[in-house]
C-alpha cells in the first residue's frame, strides 16, 4: 500500500496544494510546507486514536467521507465556510484541546504564519479523510485493521510526528517546559490538568 507522502508528491497531491493555497492565499510551494507536517501529524492523530480503542468511531466518520471529494478536490475547497466548518470539527475530534499547539509547531517549522496555517489545516482535513475514507473503501479494511493500516499509510514520515511538534523548545523531549509553553498558548488550563490536556490533545481527546 503506498503511504502518505505518495500522495503528497503525487499530482493530486499538487493539486491540492495548489487548490488549497489560492483559498488561503498561501503560495503552493508554502502551502505543500505546511502539509507535509499536517496531514503525518493528523494521521498519526488517528492512528493513535485508532490504537486506542477508537477504531468504531473513526470507522463511522469514514463512512461519511467515502472519498467522492477526490473526483473534483478544487470545487470541493471552493465550498469556503462549510469547508471550513467541517475541518474543524475534524481537528478537533482529532487533536483535542491541543490543536492551537500542534498548528503553532507546524507554522514555526514550516515558516508561514499561524492564521494561514490553521486556513490550510482546516480545507486539508476533510480532504485527508476523504482519501483515508476511500482506501478504507478499496482496500476492504475493518475496524480491527485500521491501526494497521493508518501505521503502514504513515510509513517513514511518523514515529512521534504530534510528539515533535509539541515539542516547543526544540529539545527533543517532552518536559514541563512544553507543557508550560502549550498552557500558556492556548491561555488556559484543560480540565484534566496540564498533563492530561497534553495528553488528551495526543489521543485526540478532549
């Protein structure tokens, strides 16, 4: 089975990209910047969650992205604010309360502005589960292979993709100094505490 970065080198890929940045006025080169750490960060979400016990739901939420959006990706990202609405409630359902983290790593390692980067989040995750939705479809995998099969699509491009981008002091480890630095962003504390709003965040809890 190809993996993520197949799609993201391929011409749908491109053409996504380029989709996606004349709706957020990113440049295609900055937009293909930007999701070349989202669509791992939000695939490892749902590999996590999916190794979790959430494999039903994410199943459910499939069914109702089958992958048709594919067909005809630029009038698909021409459908603005229902677009919009949709990713969030993806993002959301997948990162949790540290979604204002994980959009400020991926906008401080690929250089574009945060406001345009959330943009960009927001018009890619429904494209990402349309194209999960269809290899689900293709490929006849259940809930019980999701895991699997969402581990083997991320190939070489996950392994700790949400821990890196979390990781805000650049060290290569989680400590209180992230932790402090992800409450501080989002200005407020998770009801489970700082450790379990950062964890929380990384099952795609909220």
């Amino acid at each position: 089975m190809a993996n993520l970065s197949d799609l993201l080198n391929s011409d749908l890929g491109k053409q996504i990209a380029s989709s996606i940045g004349k709706q957020t006025g990113v440049s295609q080169k900055e937009t293909s910047s930007v999701l070349a750490s989202a669509l791992p960060a939000m695939l490892d979400g749902l590999h996590k969650n999916a190794s979790q016990g959430g494999a039903d739901s994410i199943m459910k939420a499939f069914s109702k992205h089958d992958g048709s959006i594919l067909n005809n990706v630029t009038d698909f990202l021409g459908g603005g604010k229902s677009v919009a609405n949709d990713g969030k409630d993806i993002l959301g359902h997948i990162f949790g309360n540290q979604l204002g983290a994980v959009t400020k790593g991926i906008s401080k390692k690929s250089g574009v502005p945060a406001s345009k980067t959330s943009s960009i989040l927001e018009m890619a995750a429904p494209v990402l589960m349309g194209y999960l939705g269809k290899q689900t479809k293709t490929s006849g995998v259940s809930g019980g292979g999701l895991a699997g099969m969402l581990g083997g699509l991320l190939g070489g491009s996950g392994g700790g993709i949400l821990s890196s981008l979390l990781d805000q002091n650049g060290d290569g480890k989680l400590d209180i100094s992230d932790i402090a630095s992800v409450i501080s962003g989002n200005n407020k504390k998770s009801n489970g505490g700082i450790l379990g709003g950062l964890l929380g965040g990384i099952l795609g809890k909220k």
